[in-house]
C-alpha cells in the first residue's frame, strides 16, 4: 500500500532524453518482489497503470471528499473548480458525486495554468462562478501556487466562497497557502501527515480517513 505515491508526476518525457522515473520506481518495487501495489489518487492514472506489470489499483478519493463537503454546501450554488486542464477528468468525477450526494446540479469550470520549470502562468477562467460557493479540486499540493492563483481567479470573478480538497498534502512551503486568507477551508486526505504545518494553520484543515476506502479494496 502506498497511499501517497512518491515520484507520480514525472510521468513523461519533457526534454531530449528525459527520464520517466514513475517507469523506473515501478521496476524497482518490482525488483524487490512487491506482487501487488495500492495507491490513492495517482497524478496520472493511465501512466501509473503503463508503469506496472504487476496489478496495480488505483483508489479514487473523490466520494470520499463529496461526502464530508456536502454538510459545507447547504442549498448554496456550487461549481467544482480544476485549477488546470490537465485536472479536467479528475475534477468531473468529483462533480458527479458532488452532484448526486447533493440531489442538485453543480456547475464545472476550469482555471488555465501554463508550467515553464517553476514559473506558473495563465490568467483565464473558463466558466461562471459568480455568486458561487467554489470547491477547487485536484490530486496533491505541492507548494500550493496551482491552488492559489486558481483561487484568486475564482475570486476576480466573484465568488462568494471558495473551498479546497486534494487528496494528497505536502505542503512544501509550510502555512503558506493557508496566510493567503482565500480559502475557507482545505481538505486533504491521510496520506500525508501534515507535519510541515504550523498549528496555527490546522484550523482551516480538514483531514479525511481513507481507510474505509482501502479495506473496502482490499477485502478479498
């Protein structure tokens, strides 16, 4: 079982002779005699299943992240947001849930992100969130920019409120995300503890049990 699965986003070639290193960690787990590997919410779930010869499960978190938002959402409008295009699918799926959880529709937009080595750029929104109550989702945060230049779009563009959830946090720069007064509140999973969070910023932070979720698997 590996809840968070390190090395996921360098899934493919970016420049001449470049490494896939998801292909190289797969070998090697391989290599040691691992027959079966478990993960929550890999970066790239078509990568992921190309690198493993062994079975390899994939376990989506969205239903889980639906339910604890729901009692957040009352009878307010909603619209999940990716803060990239790369995100679109993985954002769906959690609308769906949304939706069906809500028994109402939920609206679906996108925030344009382009990546040049550590710089982010892209300003444009696609959709309305005006008036909205606003969820982000996505698979992990990192350093945390994808989410906040997300939601400050979301925030131009008049949002009423804007939450977060991805299933894995790293959490790279500390309490960052969390000083930037944007989100009201952030879930992420138990696949990291947060030990680079200050206390202060736990209180914004929601963490989810996936347990349930991985015995449910892995009963036989």
């Amino acid at each position: 079982m590996t809840p968070y699965l390190c090395y996921g986003r360098k899934d493919r070639k970016v420049e001449f002779q470049d490494s896939t290193i998801t292909r190289h960690v797969a070998r090697m787990m391989e290599s040691c005699g691992i027959d079966r590997v478990v993960a929550l919410d890999v970066h790239n779930p078509s990568a992921f299943d190309n690198a493993y010869r062994i079975p390899a499960w994939n376990l989506a978190c969205a239903q889980l992240f639906a339910e604890r938002l729901v009692p957040l959402l009352a009878d307010e409008v909603t619209t999940v947001v990716s803060p990239d295009l790369g995100g679109i699918k993985r954002a769906e799926q959690f609308r769906q849930a949304l939706a069906q959880l809500l028994a109402r529709p939920v609206a679906m937009a996108m925030v344009e992100k382009h990546r040049q080595h550590t710089q982010l750029s892209g300003e444009c929104l696609v959709g309305n969130v005006a008036g909205s109550t606003v969820v982000l989702f996505d698979d992990m945060i990192s350093t945390g920019q994808t989410l906040l230049r997300a939601a400050q779009a979301c925030h131009r563009a008049g949002a009423s409120r804007i939450l977060a959830a991805a299933t894995h946090g790293l959490f790279t720069t500390a309490g960052a995300l969390f000083e930037s007064g944007m989100f009201e509140r952030i879930l992420v999973a138990d696949s990291i503890t947060p030990l680079r969070l200050p206390a202060a910023c736990r209180a914004q932070l929601d963490i989810v049990d996936t347990s349930a979720l991985v015995a449910q698997r892995l009963m036989p």
